[in-house]
C-alpha cells in the first residue's frame, strides 16, 4: 500500500471516529443515557414518612445455598439506593438473592425533592433504620443481617447501638469507620488538625443560608473522594466515545 492510500484511509478513520463521537457524545447530553434505566423488580413493603421500605421478591438460588434469612441493605445519603443494584451484572440484590437472601432495602428518598427533607437530622435516619427491622422482623418472623455502604454503615451503628442488638443477626460494612480520628495519621500534628477542622467549619457555614446541601453538591464531594477513579473513569470515557457498544456497558456505573 502507498504512502497516499495509508495516509487516505488514516484520514478516513479518523473522520469516521469524530463523526461517532460527535453523534454519541451529543446523544449523551440531549438523553443522558443510551439504554433505558435498570432497576431490579421489588415491592414498596412499607412507606412512612421518609421511610421506604423495599423488598425484592425470592427466587430459586442460582448460587451455592449460604442463608435463607432476611438481609437488610442500607445506602448512605451521597449515592441513591441504587448502589445496590446498579446493573443485572453489578447488582448485591442479585448477588444476595442467588444466594438465598430475603432481600430488602431501606429507601431514604432523595432530601431536597422532598418536603421538609432538608431538615432531617441524624437521628431521624437511625430511628428509620430501627423501624425498619422491627417491620422485617414482623414480616419474616427472623432476626435481620444488616449491610451499610459508607454513610449508610455508620447510621446502621448506631440503629443497632439504639436498639441494643435486639432483633439483629449480624452487622456488615463497607467504608464505615467507626472512629473518623483514627484514620489520621499518628505522626500527624494534631494542631494543624484542629485548625484544619475550624477552617472547614468557616467554609461550610455559606450552607447555612442554603438550608441544607444539595444533592448535586453531595454527589460531587462523594466522587472527589477518589479523584484518581473518576479521572480515569472521564478518560476512558472520552477516549471511546466513538465506541457505543463500550458506552453502554459503561453506562450502569457512570453517576
């Protein structure tokens, strides 16, 4: 092949790539998604107040039978419910149902579309968690295993501290420190610390006037938490945005 034919279909390739890129990249802002949204089948079991109860109908184990007992799963407030079952291949309700599990999931709704959302405090997030497994317990008659994601861990804490362990089978976490100090450093001066602690205090108090903080701020304090995944996650997005196919297997795990 000549110098002018290689340097013609390298021309063309690259025309080619810009136009598909273009195409899904503008697909991408008009739609925000090329597939329809995934979400698993369930029940509303239970809503009261900010309180939504989920439950995800049995099946027939798929996998090596481990537990017939009720689960219950409970997202942090930075990242929707859906952190549990974000697509058919990247899904702990489906993990924990071929597993045998009797699946449910607390449903904290989302604060700021919600009247008086904003005004939820700590504690009305434990006493939900509570509630929650007293209304498991009545349903399936068992004590509950429960499972918290981050923020979602340290509420499940203190619902379990708060009840006393009544009712509870076991406790599992992912992300959930039980004392933020000790993942400081020890030889970390404790003074820049505490000056660091009152400077965020400072740029913190504009939210005041706010009301609360919004959602689209959370969800983005939630992704600095590690900036090196969300670069390399933007990277390969940009760099295949010629590649549908790759876009859409992307696509559950892009928030």
């Amino acid at each position: 092949m000549g110098t002018k034919q290689r340097a013609k279909r390298d021309w063309r390739r690259r025309l080619r790539r810009t136009y598909f890129s273009a195409r899904n990249a503008t697909r991408m802002i008009r739609g925000g998604r090329f597939t329809p949204p995934y979400e698993a089948e369930y029940e509303l079991a239970h809503q009261e107040g900010a309180l939504r109860l989920r439950h995800y109908p049995q099946e027939p184990p798929t996998l090596p039978l481990v537990c017939e007992q009720p689960i219950l799963l409970v997202p942090p407030l930075m990242v929707t419910a859906q952190v549990y079952d974000i697509s058919p291949e990247l899904s702990a309700v489906a993990y924990l149902r071929g597993r045998g599990f009797d699946v449910w999931l607390v449903d904290f709704g989302s604060p700021e579309r919600e009247r008086g959302g904003l005004e939820r405090t700590l504690d009305d997030h434990v006493l939900m968690i509570a509630r929650a497994i007293d209304l498991v317990r009545a349903r399936t008659g068992q004590d509950v295993h429960i499972a918290g994601y981050s923020q979602g861990g340290m509420f499940v804490y203190q619902a379990v501290a708060y009840r006393g362990s009544e009712g509870v089978a076991s406790v599992v976490t992912f992300g959930s420190p039980v004392d933020m100090q000790k993942n400081i450093p020890a030889d970390v001066n404790r003074g820049l610390i505490s000056n660091l602690s009152h400077a965020l205090r400072v740029t913190m108090r504009p939210m005041d006037l706010l009301g609360g903080v919004p959602g689209s701020l959370s969800s983005l304090a939630f992704k600095l938490m590690s900036p090196r995944k969300e670069l390399k996650y933007l990277r390969m997005i940009l760099g295949n945005l010629d590649d549908r196919e790759l876009l859409e297997r992307l696509e559950p795990t892009r928030r």
